[in-house]
C-alpha cells in the first residue's frame, strides 16, 4: 500500500518558540554551526489503491483544508512513498519480463 507524506511547517515569517528552544538548546550543550531550527509537522497517509491523479488532486485539497492551518503554516511538500514490498514486487515484474515484453521462465534467457 502507498503510503502518501505531507510536510507542513510554519510559515516563514511567524516566530517558532519550539524552534527556538531546540536552538537555545543546540548551543547550550556545545553543538555549533546551526544558524536556526524550525519545527514542523509530517502526516502519513495510508492509501487503499493506486494513486492517481484524482487522489494526487484530493490529497493537495486534505493537505490545505484540513492538515494545515493557512493562516500560520504552509505546505511545503507532498510526497509519493512506496514500500518495500511494492519495490520487490516491481522488481520482480521487471525481471521477469525481457525487453521484447515476454515472460521467460524462471531460469531462462531469451
């Protein structure tokens, strides 16, 4: 099942205290070169089928609507995860079948 990642953080131009706490915190305990830290939020959607376009243009709207407040955060990604059993499954496909689009049987070549 694909699983669908929408990054939401705050807007640029809002103060961050959680941010700026893990920073205090950075410079406190010795850990140099961070210039800034903001904080932000990750959802993970679960999804039931294939995502296509029309499930692409749904999780655009959820992401806005409902995931986000508009006034004080954007949405700064959206992302297509695939799982590893997808990725073996894939593979698999693609290994079994040779370029001229036929299946050889386990062990053959063409």
């Amino acid at each position: 099942m694909p699983t669908i990642v929408v990054d939401v953080m705050p807007k640029a131009e809002l103060l961050d205290p959680q941010g700026k706490a893990v920073a205090g915190a950075l410079a406190r305990t010795g850990r140099t070169g961070f210039s800034g830290v903001r904080i932000g939020k990750r959802f993970e959607l679960t999804v039931d089928g294939p995502v296509d376009d029309a499930l692409r243009e749904q999780v655009q709207q959820i992401a806005e609507e409902i995931l986000s407040n508009g006034v004080i955060e954007d949405v700064v990604g959206i992302h297509y995860e695939v799982t590893n059993a997808e990725l073996a499954e894939e593979a698999s496909d693609a290994a079994s079948t040779t370029a001229d689009g036929f299946g050889a049987p386990a062990g053959e070549t063409h």
